[in-house]
C-alpha cells in the first residue's frame, strides 16, 4: 500500500519533487491556519490526499485545530481526516485545540470521535496541566 502522504519540504526541491506540488501543498498548509474551509473543501474533493503533511508530521487537521477554525476543521473531518493522527511530536489536533482554548474546535473533534486520552501529551492532560477545568469536563463526558 502507498502511503497517501506528501511531505512539503523545501529541501526537496531539485530532488525529483515537483515545485508546483511543493507550492501547492503550502497553499494548503496555509488555508488550513488560516481557516479557508471552502479552498480546503475544494482541494479535498478534487482528490489531495486529506493526511497531506508538513516537514513537522502536521496534518491539515492539526494545523486547522491548533488555529482554532472550527468550519475547516469540520469540513477535514467530514472528508475523512483522522481526527487522532499525531504530529512528529505526538501531539494530536485535539490537544492542540485544548492548548489554544478553542472550544468549538474540540467540540467538532469530539463529535468526530478524536480520543482525548491519545498523544503525548493527550487532550486530557494537556487541559488538567493548564488548569482547564471547563475543557476536562467536556473532555471527560464524552
């Protein structure tokens, strides 16, 4: 099986990496801090590959969730993305959310059936090392 993943590292240029997939992939690493859902949307149904990665192992989700873009963390979600897949460093993208206090992108996670136990550090601990009793709550109920 072919791993779906395109790694958008510059250093790869001149390598056999097309440069145009190299722009194209950081287009969309941009859309999704940006929280452009309807680019992402369009790019996803024309077939990009929705665990597309950067250098780091981050996700469009990761990126997505840590910015706090509720709609394109949906929109990623809903065409298939892995709402557990950890970055290089073990962090998943509800963590990441957690840690930024965004609410409503933990909400849609959740929703999604991301693990606030996953990662390292996970969700759950994350919320309880920062003092977010609202966010353990949420995440404990689920």
């Amino acid at each position: 099986m072919t791993d779906p993943t395109v790694q958008a590292d510059p250093t790869t240029v001149g390598t056999g990496v097309d440069e145009e997939v190299i722009e194209l992939a950081g287009r969309l690493f941009d859309a999704a801090r940006t929280g452009d859902a309807a680019l992402l949307a369009a790019y996803l149904d024309a077939g990009t590959p929705v665990e597309l990665t950067n250098d780091r192992g981050d996700t469009l989700l990761m990126l997505a969730a840590y910015h706090g873009h509720a709609a394109a963390v949906t929109a990623l979600l809903e065409r298939g993305a892995q709402a557990d897949r950890a970055n290089d460093h073990g962090q998943t993208p509800l963590a990441g959310a957690v840690f930024k206090g965004a609410t409503e992108v933990v909400d849609a996670l959740l929703a999604h059936g991301a693990d606030p136990t996953a990662g390292a550090p996970s969700a759950l601990d994350a919320a309880r090392m920062f003092g977010k009793d609202e966010l353990v709550a949420r995440l404990t109920r689920r």
